[in-house]
C-alpha cells in the first residue's frame, strides 16, 4: 500500500488517510522509511521545496523575535521529509486546483509570481578597452584574445587561457553578474571563481608578477591554484585576504555591512584594513570565519556554518536563524527584485533550506504559510506587509 504513495499515484482520499495515518503513531514513520529503503524514490524539485508548507513557529522568550524552523529536516532524515513534504504538498495542490476552479483566475500579484523565473548563469565580461560582452548569449569557443591570454567559452564556463606572449603591460577584466546570474570563471593561474548574484570580480589578464592580486564585491567563493612563490590576494570592500592554495568563500555585499570570509580548506591570512589604524590581520583555520564590520575589529567564528556559507553555490538557499530582511535581500538578488517594507513588519527569523531552482511563486506560497504577507506590484517589486 506504501509503495502507491512512493511512486505518487495515490488518490485525494488515500493521501488524507495516509497522513492521518502518520500523525496517529511515531513508529509508522519507521514504517514508512523502512518502505522508502526498499524503493527509492526522488520527488521533483519544486515539491521537496514545498517543505515551507510545513514550517510552524517554535516556542521562543518574549522579547526574541520569533524563530520560523522546519523541525524534521535533518540531514540523516531528508529523504523521509522528502516524503512527507510530497505527501503534504500533493494535498495542497489538490485543494488548490480545487479552489481555483471554484473561483476562477488567478489574481494579477498571483500571475505576476508566477512568471518571475529563479536567476540562472549569465555575467558580462568587461574587456581591457572597456568593450562590454554578454555571456549569456555568447556561444563556445574563443570570445577574444587580449594581451597575454585567450578568453574562452566553454558550457557557461570562462576560461583565461594564457599564452605565454606578454608585453610586460598588465591590463585588467571585469566579470559583473547582475541580479539573477551568476557564473564561473577560470582565472589564467588555473584558479576556479563562482560569482554569486549581483557580484564582480576584477583581475588582470595574466598574472605576470610575484604576487596574484583580485578585487571582488558581492560574494565569492574561490578554489586557488597553489603556487608557493605567488601568493594570491583577494581585495573585497575593507578586508584582504591572502592564500597559497585553498578553498574559501568571501561575502562581501555592502547592503550585509559585515563582511565574511569562509575557510573550507588549507588556510588563509586575512586583513581588516582601518583607515585610523595598522591593518589586523588573523590566520583562518579551516571551519572558521573572520567578520569584519566598518570600522570595527574583527572577530573570528571557530565554527562557522560551513553548509549554510555555501548552500548559494550549491543551488539552495540556507535560512537558518537568518532574519527576515536578510532573506529579502537574498531574494531580491536571485529573483531581481525590489523590496519595500510596509510599516509594522514583524522581525522574524527562519530556519530550513530550500532550493533556489524554483519559480518565485512557489517561494511565496510558502511565505504566506508562515504568516508573512506580501503582493506583488508591476515591475517585479515585492511589497512585505505584516
């Protein structure tokens, strides 16, 4: 009987029984997982995403904004939840194709959600005589050739290809992607570069000197070639960072203030740069997190999380213990939106994890599911009311 609810062909009446049926006792999700083992099963995409269908509000101090949290997302039962989420969401569209036929149309904010895509790969490359190049359009293959290195497009990847035939001269490149791209970038060294949304990075050409220099704003993670007699820096508001070889991942938005850098592996030196004081610098272990925020000392997080600083370039969004205007802001960078608050917008905070693969629409459906209200006006700006 399992087995119809696994493969998604169970009736509107069978999908009541069988949720009834998991509230009733605690072992027949022991149950159900023991089936899940014996027949796999994936839901689509934009289903599991439904998990916000599910959020409820726990139980915090009076004067703690209220924390939003999926309680059965757990890394060791997401496939279980997978479950769940299909079985609760296959009841939400049915009651909602129900009430649509009832009804009739869907409203205009409704429409308007519906057609506002998830960002997706795209950038402009900025070339050294200021020509600016579209790389969302641009097909494979060599795209220009500049002193000291050919540009090449492979399957929405850009590759700095050096020569080996250098004037001496450094000239520079912008990559820039705007609200709703991102995309990766081979720098001539070898290193690998993602961009997140509403990002850039400056670098030259080729890197002919003794030293590797960068300068980002946005966010950026980055996965740097070793080479012990060139150190790399990465320049991202008013912090630097220097490594040798490693992997790490620098957030640097100026509407965050707090800039972030991440070390996954290998290590890396970073600097506060303070107008009215000697640069600070501290060495970064692997897990930890500097922060450094205007005009002030940084601080270092021994155990930062590490699967929330990355779930950008992974394709999900992480919201645990992030606030509701922090969310906004990473919305309106991946869906290319305008944000207005009205007055009175209670200061929430969320936790869970959803993909950033899906329609605006779907986001929102789970946004009103947790008593966050909103419409959507012409011009793709989202209004945040209480």
């Amino acid at each position: 009987m399992l087995s119809r609810y696994l493969a998604n062909q169970a009736a509107p009446e069978e999908i009541h029984e069988m949720l009834q049926w998991l509230r009733e006792n605690e072992h027949n999700e022991a149950l159900l997982q023991e089936a899940w083992q014996q027949q796999p099963f994936t839901a689509p995409a934009a289903d599991l995403q439904r998990i916000w269908m599910n959020i409820q509000a726990s139980t915090q101090p009076v004067d703690q904004p209220p924390v939003y949290k999926v309680h059965f997302l757990q890394r060791n039962w997401r496939a279980i939840a997978a479950i769940f989420i299909l079985l609760a969401v296959s009841v939400y569209l049915l009651m909602s194709n129900a009430n649509r036929h009832k009804t009739g149309q869907a409203t205009p904010s409704q429409v308007a959600a519906r057609d506002i895509a998830p960002g997706k790969n795209g950038a402009i490359l900025t070339l050294a005589d200021g020509t600016h190049m579209s790389l969302d359009s641009a097909g494979n293959g060599i795209i220009a050739s500049q002193k000291g290195a050919r540009v090449v497009l492979k399957n929405g990847q850009l590759e700095y290809d050096e020569t080996g035939k250098t004037s001496g001269e450094i000239v520079y490149n912008t990559m820039t992607t705007p609200k709703g791209r991102q995309f990766n970038l081979i720098l001539p060294d070898g290193s690998q570069v993602w961009l997140n949304a509403a990002s850039s990075i400056k670098f030259p050409t080729a890197f002919n000197g003794k030293e590797r220099r960068v300068e980002i704003t946005g966010e950026a993670y980055f996965e740097v070639a070793k080479d012990k007699n060139r150190p790399f820096f990465v320049k991202a508001m008013n912090t630097e960072t220097e490594v040798l070889g490693t992997h790490f991942n620098i957030n640097a938005y100026e509407e965050e203030a707090i800039v972030k850098a991440t070390l996954l592996t290998g290590s890396i030196r970073t600097s506060a740069l303070h107008s009215a004081s000697a640069s600070e610098k501290v060495l970064l272990q692997p897990g930890e997190q500097a922060q450094v925020r205007p005009d002030e000392k940084m601080i270092v997080l021994p155990n930062a999380d590490i699967e929330q600083t990355m779930a950008w370039k992974n394709g999900a969004f992480n919201f645990q213990n992030v606030g509701l205007k922090e969310v906004m802001r990473q919305l309106a960078r991946w869906y290319d939106l305008e944000i207005v608050y009205e007055k009175n917008v209670p200061d929430v905070r969320f936790g869970g994890e959803m993909s950033r693969n899906i329609p605006l629409s779907d986001l929102l459906k789970g946004l009103k599911d947790m008593e966050v209200h909103f419409r959507i006006e012409e011009g793709r700006k989202l209004i945040v009311m209480p």
